[in-house]
C-alpha cells in the first residue's frame, strides 16, 4: 500500500467511526490530532467525507436494491 | 487567514470537481502509475495549506500549476527520468486550460456513477455498503445480521467508501485493471 492509499484508508476509518460515533474523549483527541498533523489527512478525509455524502443517493433508490433492477435502473436513469 | 470551515468549502466546490481532470493530466505526464495517487494527494496537501493565506483568485490554473511543478521536482529527484520529460513539463504551462470546462455533476449522473461504482464492489461489499447507506444499519448491527465481526464489517466498508469514492469522483479506480481492484477487495478480505 502506498503512503497515500494508507492515509485513505485512515480517513475511511475515522469517518466510519465518526458516523457511528460518539467518539470517546481520547478518540475524539486522536481524531483531531490526526486532522492537524498533515494537510494531506484534511484532504483525504474531505474527499472521502465528500465521496461517501454522494453515495448516500442511493437511498433513493429505496430498499433492497437486487442486481437486475439496479442494472435496469441504470440504463432508465440515462434516457 | 481563511479557516478550515471555509477551506473545507472550497475543496469540496472547487477542488474535488477538477480531480479527473487533475488525475489524466498528472497520469498523462508521469508514468509510474503508482504514483499518482501520492501526486494528487500532494497537490491537494499544498493547495489547502496555501489556501490558509488566501484562496487563488482561480482555482484550475492555480491547481495545475501546483501539479506541473510536482512533477518537475519529482522528476528532478528521481534522476531517472530523462532531461526531455523535465523539459517538457516546463512547457506545459500552455497547455493547462486545454481541458473541456468541468462541470457539476447532476443528481442523476450522481447517482449513476454511484451506481455503476456499486456494481465494481464484490457482492459481500456491496451488500455492506448497501445496508449502511439504504438501511442505515450501523458497524455492530451490520455485523450482527451478517454473522460477522465488527472488525471485517468495517475494514470492507472502508474499501467499499475507497471505490466509491475513485469512482464518483471520476478518477475510474485510477487506472487500476479490472483484476487489480478485485485484488484490493480480497486483499481486505472480500471473497
């Protein structure tokens, strides 16, 4: 893993466990700390955060979303 | 002084749409593939702290100003690469507004590159991602269902959010074949 590809697997972690939160007062140190000591963490985290905001669409979808009627929706959605 | 609220902003508006076309320029210009994630990841780095003194009065030329002289410098590091490559990049400065204007994304075109970066997870990963963002389970009650650990619930969730990610944003897993990005989802333990 590159030094990059690990500082986004660090922000996907943290951004999970932040929406799963609330973080323990020592999580939540780390969390900052970890935000502060490189201006390459803010970028990966606000990517992710952005990222992981956009795939939240799929809820429009609605539940249980099957293979096929994904595919097919697909292909409706880009008539 | 601008703050993280506002830098944050303007990453999010006027950054992150130009990633894809970042990404061709930066892949286009520099041929070890596994370095453009770190090239991107180093552009962004260095335009948020200058953002700290002032936002660029425009963000793209100033951008790829920012990319073009990281790959000089990288190319002068590396000594490897010839004194034509680093010649050329010195050119480059004319051809940084030759893209087509980026846009925003629709919600509807959204929502279609989520869906296909959905159909490029492992069915395990998508069925977790799905779960999260459609049923709004969390890690534990995921974990639960699945009769998993927590532990893997969140290590293919982070996968699944690094996909999407390359994908929405446009960057197509940054080049990666198709063989290597179901290599990356059983690498974190996706089968």
């Amino acid at each position: 893993m590159s030094p990059a590809q690990t500082i986004e697997q660090e922000a996907a972690g943290w951004l999970l466990a932040l929406e799963d939160g609330p973080l323990s007062t020592t999580d939540e140190a780390a969390f900052e700390a970890w935000m502060e000591a490189s201006a390459k963490h803010k970028a990966a985290f606000w990517r992710m955060e952005y990222a992981w905001e956009e795939a939240g669409r799929i809820r429009a979808l609605g539940p249980a979303i099957e293979d096929g009627d994904q595919e097919e929706e697909i292909s409706r959605s880009a008539l | 002084m601008a703050n993280d609220v506002e830098i944050k902003k303007w990453f999010r508006l006027e950054v992150l749409p130009l990633e894809r076309h970042l990404t061709q320029f930066i892949r286009h210009n520099w041929r070890v593939e596994a370095d453009v994630l770190d090239i991107v990841q180093d552009v962004y780095a260095l335009a948020i702290s200058s953002a700290q003194r002032g936002f660029p009065a425009a963000t793209r030329p100033y951008l790829f100003a920012i990319a073009r002289n990281q790959l000089i410098n990288r190319a002068k590091r590396a000594q490897i690469v010839s004194f034509e490559l680093v010649a050329d990049l010195e050119l480059l400065d004319s051809h940084l507004g030759n893209f087509d204007q980026e846009r925003y994304l629709s919600a509807r075109e959204t929502l279609r590159r989520v869906q296909e970066g959905l159909a490029k997870l492992t069915p395990r990963v998508r069925q977790i991602v799905q779960l999260r963002k459609i049923d709004g389970l969390n890690v534990k009650e995921t974990a639960s269902l699945l009769g998993i650990g927590s532990d893997a619930v969140r290590q293919q969730t982070c996968i699944g959010m690094r996909i999407l990610a390359d994908h929405i944003l446009g960057t197509e897993a940054r080049g990666e074949k198709k063989k290597d990005l179901k290599n990356r989802q059983i690498e974190g333990g996706v089968q």
